[in-house]
C-alpha cells in the first residue's frame, strides 16, 4: 500500500516532485494568485490574521459568507495552502474566497509555520489547534460549526487528510469527533517516504519515524467523513499514484471520489476550485452541501 522501505534514484525523485520544474509557467501562477488574492481581501469583508495560537504563523483569515440571514449558519470552507510545507503564506490564497462566499459559505484560510523551523508533525498539530479555534468561534461569523469541509493543495491537501483521520476528543474533550466533516484534497500526498528521500526537499528533515507518523495511508481509516482526492491529468506520475494511494488505503467508503482531472497541472489545477463551471468546484460545493449549478 505505501512505499516505506523502497529506495528510488534521487534524480528520478526530483523529476517527480518538483513541480516548478515541471511547470516552466509556474511564476504566472503565482502572480495571479497574489493579484486576485489582494483584490479579494479589499472586496470582500474580511477579518485578517486572527490569532488561532501564540506560536509564529500561528493566524488564519476569515470571509463570512454572502446573503445568508441573520442567526443561520452558513457550511464552512477551511482552506490549507501548500509549497511543500516550507513556502507561500495564506496571503496568498485568498482568492479562493469569492466563488464560496458567494456560494453561501463561511470561508477560512489558514496560515502555519514553515520547515525547517518546524517539523511537517508540528504543522499536523498547528493545523489541529486552527480547526479546533474554528470550531469553537466560526459561529461569531456567520459558519456553522456543525458543517466544516476542509480543503488543501499538495502539503495542504496532506493537511487535509490528516484532519479528517483526527482523533478530534482526544485532543480537547469538548472537541465533537465528527469535528470535519468532510475533505478535498487537491494533489495531495499520502506517502511521505519519497519526500523524505527527494533531494531538493531534504530540508524538511523528514525522519522515518515522522514519515509513519504523518502519512495518511499509513494511518487508520477515519471512522467518519468523506474524503474526495483529485489530482491534475497532466501531473507526474508520482502524484497520479499519490491520489490513487488513498482510495486503496481508506477504501470507497471513505474515499469515493478519486480523479485525475484532464488539461490540468499542478497549479492550474488550483484555479479551477474557483470557476463556477468545473468539476473540481463542484465537488466541493458536494462536500459543502451547496447547490451545484447546472452545466
């Protein structure tokens, strides 16, 4: 089921994992998220760099959601950003807000520690306390604690997944265990045991003892939530086999939705939760419990 114990060539590894290369387009990506990320926190009200911790990076922002009444909680959207645990900021997401908003829902981005200042099991945990802080207050802004779909890309959709397989009472007893309803993890990854033995990634300081830990597929099927895994048609082979991992690992009833996405790359693939006519914005109005429009 998981690679541990597997040995690959390092040049092969980069070639897989290193997605700028594989992308020579990347930087207009970034541009464009950072451009539609400003516009969205001056056009939308906002409430920016909330502290869910006291430790550094430890804030996440928050869009309430569009026309909903007074007193009726909207289906929450957490959303964690990616860059292999080590790069990008919540800053620069903030333009996934608008099409979920307006969809009806309670949008929060997160924001975490970056390695190697910390360990990828340190961020597990950050992402613990912003989950558990936005149960006990996304109400204050409109959210339905009841209803939180979290979200994630690539280090976030590993998030993601990780959230979902949380043992949530056991970490506060007042925490539901049903805390996350449901994930979607956009080209996620499962199995750190070839991050760990990629050479541009080797500052991340992976150990074996932290790829056990903190690799989904190596952990137990969550005994609740549905996670959906997509991935885009045009991303390396590793990443293909990364999204198939967890549906062998967790099985269709956990996992019934795992796609490759055709014409996508690993950044393009972002921008398409936000198009109103696409598959992977669909399904995460799915896990929302919002209307799907029709094609």
């Amino acid at each position: 089921m998981n690679s541990e114990e597997q040995t690959w060539s390092p040049q092969w590894l980069d070639s897989m994992y290193n997605n700028r290369l594989l992308v020579p387009g990347h930087a207009a990506h970034f541009t464009r998220w950072a451009t539609d990320s400003q516009s969205a926190r001056q056009q939308l009200p906002c409430q920016l760099d909330v502290a869910y911790g006291e430790q550094p990076g430890e804030t996440l922002d928050i869009f309430p959601p569009s026309g909903v009444s007074q007193g009726k909680g909207a289906p929450v959207l957490v959303f964690i950003h990616g860059g292999y645990w080590r790069a990008l900021d919540k800053a620069d997401h903030s333009f996934i807000a608008p099409a979920f908003t307006q969809a009806g829902a309670c949008v929060v981005v997160l924001n975490y520690a970056l390695c190697p200042a910390v360990t990828i099991p340190d961020i597990v945990r950050q992402m613990v306390k912003a989950l558990a802080w936005t149960w006990r207050h996304v109400a204050e802004q409109g959210g339905d604690p009841a209803r939180i779909t979290v979200a994630g890309h690539s280090a976030g959709g590993h998030l993601a997944a990780m959230l979902l397989a949380c043992d949530w009472p056991a970490h506060a007893p007042d925490l539901p265990q049903a805390l996350v309803k449901n994930a979607l993890s956009i080209s996620g990854l499962y199995d750190l045991e070839p991050i760990r033995q990629t050479p541009f990634l080797q500052d991340l300081q992976l150990t074996p003892g932290q790829v056990r830990q903190a690799s989904p597929v190596l952990l137990p099927r969550p005994p609740q939530g549905t996670l959906f895994s997509v991935a885009g048609g045009d991303e390396s082979d590793e990443f293909l086999r990364q999204n198939r991992l967890i549906q062998q690992a967790w099985g269709l009833e956990t996992v019934p939705v795992c796609e490759s996405l055709p014409g996508l790359n690993h950044f393009s693939i972002l921008e398409a939760l936000t198009e109103p006519s696409h598959r992977l914005n669909q399904l995460a109005l799915e896990l929302l419990g919002l209307e799907v429009p029709l094609r």
